[in-house]
C-alpha cells in the first residue's frame, strides 16, 4: 500500500478469523443456542485470564455495569462517583438504580479519575466509586482502593478500555470489587455485543447471574436439567443473558487476546517514536507501574505548538481517509446531565480543556504497519510544525 491507499483507515475494529467462524457454527449445530454449557466455559476461561474467582457474562459492556451497580447495592439516595471523562455508560448505569452520578474531574497527563477530586466528593450519601481505566491505562487503584477502605465504599472497575492491561503485575480484572468489561467489535477482544462482570465475591457473582435473568433464582438448563417447571422471580431483574453464540466466539478470542494486546502496544510504541518529531501533539502520559492495554492511543494537540487545532487536524486526517476519532465528550457537559442534574462548563476545567484537545488516532490489531505508517507520514505531512523548518 502506498500513501495514496484509498481504503479508509479506522479508529478501531474487530480481528475475526476461521477459528472463531468454526467455533460459532458449531453452537449454530448444537442443542443450546442461549444458556448452554458455552457460557460457563467462557465465564470461568475469563476469571482465569484475569485472576478473579467468578466471572458473570452479560449482554454488553452497559449491562455488565448496570449489573455491577445492583450488586454494589446502590439505590435512591446513593450517590456513585463517576470519573467526567468517559463513555456516558458509565455514569449512566447509576442513574438505570436510582443513584446518583456524582462526576468527578480527572488527572491531566493521564485524563484517569484523581484520587484527591475522589476524595473531596466523597459525602455520607456516597455508595460507590467507578474507576474508569481510560483509553486501557489502569486507574490509580491503590488509591482508589484506600479512599473505599476507608470510607466503607465499593469500588467499581469500568475496564471496558483495559481488557489485557496490569497495573503492578496484577491483571485489569483483579484490581476492584468489582470489574466491568465490554466486548463490542473496537474493544480489544469482541464477541459482537458482550461483556461481562468480575468479582472475587461470590454471593456478588449470584446477585448478578439472578439480575441478568430476571431476577429468577434458576435458568431454563438448570430446571431441564432438575425435570421442573418451578421456578420464583425474587426480585426486578433484566434479560440481560448473554447467548453462547456469543460465548463461543468469546473463548476464541480470548486465546487470541495476549496476541491482539501486543500489536495495539506495537502500533503505540510506532506512534511514540513517531510523535517525537511532530511538535505539538503529545501523546497522554503512560504511568510507570501501568502495562497499557491500548484500546485507544488518544494525542493532545497543542494549538501554540502545533499550528494547527484538533478540529482541524481531525479534517486534515480524514481528506487522507484516515478516520480518528474524539473520546469522549466529557459526561456533565452531555444535555442529559445538564438538564437532569445541573452540570455544565466550568465544573471540571481539566477535562473540559482537554475535551478541546483529544484525538485518537487509529489503533487496532487489524492495522498493518503500512497504515500505521500513512497515519505517521500523514500527520507529518499535514501538522504545519512538523513540516515548516525551525528559524
Ligand atoms: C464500550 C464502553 C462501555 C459500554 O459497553 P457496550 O458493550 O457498548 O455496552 C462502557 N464504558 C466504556 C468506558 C466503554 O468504552
């Protein structure tokens, strides 16, 4: 491919091969197309690749924290801290129990939760603390984990970005109460819509294999298995199940996951390098005791050094066919929160200035390094500093 390529070059996206092609027709050919044997399988495959006891599968990243908020015990009254930069997912699961999302600004260099914001938030009306681990770079846990000790609090992983990360040799997944995945095609390893909880509690791992069904203590297969058609609904719950279609493609994936790690961290390692040479748009800060997992290489533009701003950059790229990407909006500025809540410009300046900033270039283990390179000979070409000479 040459610098012409016309194919378009996306932010990010999916890895599927014939082994997870076989391994979905086979479930297709099977007796269980939902609730079978798969689903275990890949739960207790995922616990495993994560170092946690129990791993609850679910329907998408959304429900997994919804699911996670139910088994946190939050409700009216509750108030959840909730990082502004992120997904609105992850404040939205609060709202889904009647809690409230208490947003909270982050740090500058990394754009993770700050401990100290955390801290100054925390009210007797708090209940939990998300964590978001954003672009696939763990949060500050020990921290974290110190303001929920102290203050009776769960703490509430939204690892959707991290999947394959470690935070001092611990795996993302291990690192809170309770840990929330996503496995939509851009994430690092996908089962088409999926995502799932884990947990080293297992009565929280109950609470949400009940909600996800229901709120029935029993599944269809457990009760064939029993010859009964008994069965009680204990409390409100969702169907929130994920099929094992979904969990077959999920055990193929997750063998391929260490793998699709290693190139996303391959194709940063290329940006970094890269970046050095182009002033002006810097890459967020890595944390020395984080192993990134890299579901988005996300670069600030500085306007001053750069010559040119983030909207333009971003229309520069896209006449290349390089598609980037702006994650995210930060969530009290969404109308929803403004109207719902009060929030609006002015609450959390960190994030605001860096919302006027953020690009994510594309990174995804599909990327050959001939595209990795068109998207480095393009910002070259297209960033005013990197292309006029010094005086
Ligand atoms: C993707 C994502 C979600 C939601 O996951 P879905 O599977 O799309 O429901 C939540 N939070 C973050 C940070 C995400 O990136």
């Amino acid at each position: 491919m040459t610098e012409d390529d016309p194919n378009p070059i996306h932010y990010g996206g999916q890895s599927v091969d014939e082994a997870d092609i076989e391994a979905v027709v086979e479930v297709l050919e099977s007796d269980w197309l939902t609730t079978g044997p798969k689903v275990e399988t890949f739960e207790e495959a995922f616990a495993e690749a994560v170092d946690a006891e129990e791993a609850v599968a679910l329907a998408n990243g959304t429900a997994a924290l919804h699911a996670a908020m139910r088994a946190a015990n939050v409700g009216q009254d509750d108030d959840v801290l909730v990082p502004t930069m992120t997904f609105a997912a992850s404040a939205n699961a609060a709202l889904f129990e009647g809690a409230t999302p208490i947003l909270t600004d982050v740090r500058p260099g990394t754009l993770l939760a700050d401990p100290e914001r955390v801290l100054e938030a925390v009210t007797p009306e708090t209940e939990a603390v998300v964590a978001v681990d954003y672009t696939g770079q763990p949060s500050d846990y020990a921290a974290l984990r110190e303001i929920c000790a102290d203050h009776d609090l769960t703490l509430v992983a939204d690892a959707c970005h991290a999947l394959g990360g470690r935070l001092n040799g611990d795996p993302v997944g291990s690192l809170a109460d309770l840990n929330a995945f996503s496995f939509h095609p851009v994430k690092n390893m996908t089962t088409g819509e999926g995502g799932m909880v884990t947990t080293d509690d297992p009565d929280l791992a109950e609470v949400m294999r009940v909600f996800r069904n229901h709120g029935i203590t029993s599944d269809h297969r457990d009760r064939a298995e029993r010859g009964s058609w008994y069965y009680e609904m204990e409390d409100l719950g969702y169907n929130y199940r994920l099929s094992d279609i979904h969990c077959a493609l999920g055990l193929t994936q997750l063998e391929k996951l260490p793998g699709f790690v290693e190139r996303r961290r391959q194709i940063a390692a290329t940006y970094d390098q890269a970046l050095d040479d182009v002033p002006g748009i810097e890459p967020l800060e890595v944390r020395d005791d984080a192993a990134h997992a890299y579901h988005l290489y996300v670069v600030r533009v500085r306007e001053d050094e750069a010559g040119l701003d983030r909207d333009a950059l971003f229309d520069r790229l896209r006449d290349h066919d390089i598609h980037a990407n702006v994650h995210y909006i930060p969530v009290h500025l969404h109308p929803h929160y403004r109207n719902r809540l009060g929030t609006g410009p002015g609450d959390h300046p960190v994030a605001e200035e860096a919302y006027d900033e953020i690009l994510s270039l594309p990174i995804h283990p599909c990327l050959e390094p001939s595209q990795v390179e068109r998207v480095t000979a393009t910002l070259a070409k297209v960033v005013p500093a990197a292309t006029t000479p010094p005086p």
